[in-house]
C-alpha cells in the first residue's frame, strides 16, 4: 500500500518537473497542506498610517505638491507551531530531525514578512466634492514597505487651490490598496516555499488648510476713453476674502496706446466685503485703435502682521472709442460725397435736357 507520505513526494516531484515552485492564493488550502509542511501559524498583519510631509496651509490660486508619507507600523501578534506537523516530519525516515528543523527555521523567516505590505496604490480623493480643490493626479503606485518603515520618497499629489476658495480645513481621502504574505510553506525534502496572498485596503485622511487673507477683485470699470484724449478711469475693487487689508494702495500698469503718470490711488483699510472705488488719469494716444483693452493692476497692502503684501493680478476692461475730430471729419467726408453723388445726376440731366433743346 502507498503511505501517504509517499504520496507527498510523489506530487513533490511532479510538481518540480513542471517548475512550479510559488503557489498564490488561489490554490486550495488543503491541496497545498497534502504537499507541503506548515510548520507555522504567525499572526499579524501590515497597518498603514499617512501624515503630509509638507506644510498643509495654501494660500488661495495655490498650485502646489501635497506630499503624502505612509509608514507602516504593523506587527507580528504572535504565531503557534504544529506540533503534529514537526513531529511526523521528525519521524520520518526520508527528511529527520535535522532536515525539518532547517525547513521549519526557512519558514519561519518567510512568516515575518506577513507584516510586509505590497504592490501599494493610493487614490487621492476629496470628502467634499464641492471643496474648492482640484487634484490633479489622484492615484498613484507606490511598490512595498516593510514593517517599521515608511516611503523612500512620499508621494507626490499635485493639487490646485482655487482662486474663490473659502478659508478653512478641508478634509481629503487616502484610500490604499495593497497585499501581503498571509502564510507560506515548505514542501521536504527539497525546501520549495509555498505563497498565500491576501488583498487589503485601508482608508486613511489628511487635512489642508486655506488661510484667511483678504481677497480682491475688480468689480467694475468707467470709463469714456477717446484716442488723443486726456482722461480719468475709475476702477472699483472689492475685497472678497476673509480677513482685513490694511492700507490699500490700487495700482496700474498701462502700455500703448495708454500712458499716465498717475498709476497709484490710496484706498485705506478694506473690511471683508468692502468695495472701493480708484481714479487713474491715463493719456490716449491720437492712433489708437478703437477697440476694448485690458488694464493690469493689482492691490499693495498690509497684513494683521503689518507686513506688506500684494494681491494676485487684477484686469480692467476699459473701451477707447474713436475721438470727435477724427469723427467730425469722417462726417465732412461723408456729406461731400453724399452731395457729389447727388449732385452728379442732376447736373447730367441738366445738361442732356440742354443738348435736346438745342437740336
């Protein structure tokens, strides 16, 4: 009769022809323990915890990396020995005591990775999809980490913060995909390690912050700009952030066809919610086309802290329409034509009535 024993190295060595020597997940548990000795039961599992590993404050129009470090800090909680196991293996005659022991220490050391997450992929995502944050990359692969270890290198998010973001927290989702080694056997008397592999996922969160700071706008343009004329434009900014700006100062920045040398107005101190209104005198020059232009300009102030700061860059829309001379002559133009083309007819009727009265 054919032991059993002899029916495990019988299948040890078809398998060894046929080179399979990884077994995944998929296959049957006791398939496997028909060919192969686990000699060990170990405990534990990966555990995965993320912090941003930069500064977590924007500023609002922010385009920046939020870096993001896992680090795992699971653990082996224990493990127990098939007693059974190792003592069939003792007694028998083709593996021993000796053989058996090296095997049992090679799976031990192969058990102690079952804390070791692999194959990682994490996918950013917002809790709040109305949160004023686009990611622009959201997932990324980010290959294994061992237990007590953390990332070479965190990953890298790339986001953008929008320009009307409302200060405040904004609470963002990690979630992370990976396996581990659950188990692992050897298959006496040629040492071949057997793998099990189970999926995991684990769901983790991070906060950026959009500071308070105030906010500005352009709200509307006046103006009634001719070519050639010397005039004043006024602009309206609004302060529509959050906090305080202290001794505003409205500035422009004009090129052809306009110039000034009155590019700075005082607005003083704007309140959350205040709208202000500055007056420029710009020049126009007598060849500019009549068209609408853009005005640069933005706002100097100070912050809670008195330090000098600048808001984004701010556009006025102002038209230039032609100037009076120029449309004053364009009507004289017009009038002479309009006359000759009328005038013209008439005098050839005068004169072809005339020739018929003379014959």
């Amino acid at each position: 009769m054919i032991s059993l024993k002899n029916v495990k190295l019988l299948t040890i060595a078809l398998l060894l022809i046929s080179s399979m020597q990884v077994v995944s997940a998929s296959i049957d548990d006791d398939v496997v323990s028909e060919i192969a000795s686990d000699y060990y039961d170990v405990y534990g599992a990966p555990h995965l915890t993320a912090n941003l590993a930069c500064d977590d404050v924007f500023e609002r129009g922010d385009e920046a990396i939020l870096y993001v470090n896992l680090m795992n800090d699971g653990q082996i909680t224990g493990y127990e020995a098939d007693d059974d196991e190792i003592e069939d293996d003792f007694r028998d005659g083709q593996i021993g005591e000796t053989l058996t022991r090296s095997f049992m220490s090679a799976e031990l050391a192969s058990d102690r990775a079952i804390t070791k997450a692999e194959s990682i992929t994490a996918t950013l995502s917002l809790v709040d999809s109305d949160a004023p944050i686009d990611i622009q990359l959201d997932t990324l692969l980010l290959g294994s980490i061992s237990s007590g270890k953390s990332l070479d290198s965190p990953a890298a998010f790339p986001i953008k913060i929008y320009d009307n973001a409302k200060a405040g927290t904004y609470d963002l989702k990690l979630y992370v995909t990976y396996r581990y080694q659950k188990d692992s056997a050897v298959t006496p008397p040629y040492g071949d390690t057997y793998y099990w592999y189970e999926d995991m996922n684990e769901t983790m969160y991070v906060q950026v912050v959009v500071e308070d700071e105030p906010y500005f706008k352009v709200i509307k343009t006046e103006s009634d700009l001719q070519a050639g004329d010397q005039e004043n434009i006024n602009i309206t900014y609004a302060n529509t952030g959050d906090d305080i700006a202290y001794d505003c100062i409205a500035r422009i920045s004009v090129v052809d066809p306009f110039t000034t040398t009155d590019d700075e107005a005082y607005l003083g101190d704007m309140y959350p919610g205040d709208s202000k209104t500055a007056t420029f005198e710009v020049n126009v020059a007598d060849d500019a086309t009549v068209k609408t232009y853009s005005i640069n300009s933005e706002v100097k102030y100070k912050d809670e802290h008195d330090e000098s700061q600048y808001s984004e860059g701010l556009k006025a829309t102002v038209g230039v329409d032609a100037s009076e001379s120029k449309l004053n002559g364009t009507t004289m133009v017009g009038a002479v034509l309009l006359v000759g083309f009328i005038g013209t007819p008439l005098y050839l009727r005068s004169k072809k009535k005339g020739t018929k009265e003379e014959k």
